[in-house]
C-alpha cells in the first residue's frame, strides 16, 4: 500500500484517533493527512516528480515528520 492510501485510509477510518504525540502536542489522522497533503503539493509546484533525490535538513520536529511522509509520497 503508497503512503498516500495508507493516510488517507486513516484519516477517512479515524479522523480524530490521535496517530501521535510530539512535545505534548496530539497530532490526529485527519491532521497528519492535511499536512502531509499540503506538503506534498507544495513539492509537486516546485517541479519535484518520482525518482528525483531530495535532501532534508530539520531538526526533530513535526515538520521532519511532515516531510518524510509528503516525500515518500
């Protein structure tokens, strides 16, 4: 199964099922698919296709999370 089937399954099975906390933070399926959406478009404007390699550098933080994710997608 893609990343993006697998979040979007949960978001659309438990949209408001905490997936994780990150320094007391609850971050949701509903949440998390949003985010990773709107990175992952945000990637696809800039040009980004398949295949293409990408560098990131963040510290541990939702937004590393975020990213993988939207990445991987």
């Amino acid at each position: 199964m893609r990343i993006h089937n697998f979040l979007k399954s949960n978001k659309d099975r438990f949209p408001l099922k905490d997936v994780f906390v990150f320094n007391d933070i609850r971050i949701t399926h509903l949440k998390l698919y949003e985010e990773v959406r709107s990175i992952s478009y945000g990637l696809e404007k800039l040009g980004l296709k398949k295949d293409n390699k990408v560098s990131i550098i963040l510290n541990n933080s939702l937004e590393f999370i975020y990213t993988v994710l939207a990445i991987a997608n």
